[in-house]
C-alpha cells in the first residue's frame, strides 16, 4: 500500500485557543505575528544575491504560532541572536522590540502547556 507524504505544517495552528493567544500576544495579538514575521523576513533576506523572496520569508513564517515565530529570532538558550548587518535604521529598531517580545513569548510559553503548537 503507498503513502502519500504529508506535511506536519498543516497540522500546526497558526492562531492558538484565545486564552494562549492573549497570554502570549498581548494585547494586539494579530499586529504581534505581523512584526514577528516581517522581522524573520528582514533578517532572512538580504537585499542582494537572495534567491527567496521577501514575501515569501514572510508567508512562511506567518502561518506560524506565536512561540515558533519568537524562536526564528532566539538562539536554543533563548536569547536573541544578533540583528545581521543589513538590517538597518528603521528595521534594526523593529528587529530590537521584535526580540524584547520573542524573549517574553519564550518565557511565558514555557510554563504553558500548549502541547506540539509551542
């Protein structure tokens, strides 16, 4: 009998329960996955010599939760890693608050129990 190969990304939720959501996100849950996804996508692609687009770096990151976007910009000790170097001005001051937010999502996630979503 064959297989067919599925992805587990269709069985990740992008937005978890409203209780893990708030707690996670804040007040502004929606705008939280939108600077987290545009900050992975900043850092992600440079603005020369990148075969993946910037659009598509942010698609993928945004069908994402929360606690796996806020670990694109951690390392596994769950700190920030350092904003690369073309990601400057404007961006690099995104980036900052970006990391400040992946930090708190980290900690608080993980006394959450949110199963295989975080």
């Amino acid at each position: 009998m064959r297989h067919l190969r599925v992805t587990a990304a269709q069985f990740i939720a992008r937005v978890l329960p409203d209780s893990y959501e708030t707690r996670l996100g804040g007040p502004d849950p929606e705008g939280l996955h939108h600077l987290l996804a545009t900050v992975h996508a900043d850092f992600s692609c440079p603005p020369t010599a990148h075969t993946v687009s910037w659009q598509d770096c942010y698609d993928a990151a945004q069908q994402r939760p929360l606690p796996h976007k806020a670990g694109f910009l951690l390392d596994e000790r769950a700190e920030p890693v350092p904003v690369p170097a073309h990601v400057r001005g404007e961006a690099a001051d995104r980036a900052r608050e970006a990391q400040i937010a992946a930090v708190r999502i980290r900690r608080t996630a993980a006394g959450t129990p949110l199963g295989n979503q975080g």
